[in-house]
C-alpha cells in the first residue's frame, strides 16, 4: 500500500525561444526589445518633464505679467478694472471658462 508507482519525466522542448510580451523570441530579440522599452520610457518621462517645465515657466510669466499690469492699474485711477482671470495651463481666462 502507498503512493502508486508514478513516473514523472517531462519532456520539456529544449528551445532557445524566451517569451516576452506574449512573444516567443530569440533571447537577443527579448533583450533588444527591453532596451526598446527603456528608451521609450525615457523619453517619456523627459517629455513630461519639459511640458511641466515649459508650464510652471508659462503660468510664472503670465503670473508676473498680472502683477505688473495690476501695479499699473492701481496707478491709474481712471482705468477701468479688469475682470479676474482664471489660469488653466498657463494660459489666462475668463474663470467661467476655467470651471468647464
């Protein structure tokens, strides 16, 4: 009595295919596409990087550029005041077309 006599062998294929992203693959092509992946996500990742750059740069000028015109403003007294703008990615706006 006991564990019936069971042989176990697998014959796995001795191939020099590797799967990547659902592929089978020679392993220089898996590496290849790796290193495709890295690059990319470098490259997006200094993309994101220069918009954020290219909108703090944006929504500090526009920010300097109110302030300046407000310091004029108040000189003035005739001047009409401006309605307050709203800053949506750096650009100015009307707040109701901010809040959309």
């Amino acid at each position: 009595l006991g564990w019936p006599d069971f042989s176990c062998t697998f014959e796995e294929k001795d191939t020099d295919k590797v799967t990547f992203l659902s592929l089978e693959l020679n392993p220089d092509q898996a590496k290849f596409g790796q290193w495709v992946l890295l690059a990319l996500s470098l490259a997006m990742f200094l993309l994101a990087l220069l918009l954020a750059c290219r909108l703090y740069s944006r929504e500090k000028r526009s920010l300097s550029q109110d302030t300046n015109a407000q310091d004029t403003g108040s000189r003035d007294s005739g001047a009409p005041e401006k309605q307050p703008k709203a800053y949506f990615l750096g650009v100015a706006m009307a707040p109701r077309l901010a809040a959309r």
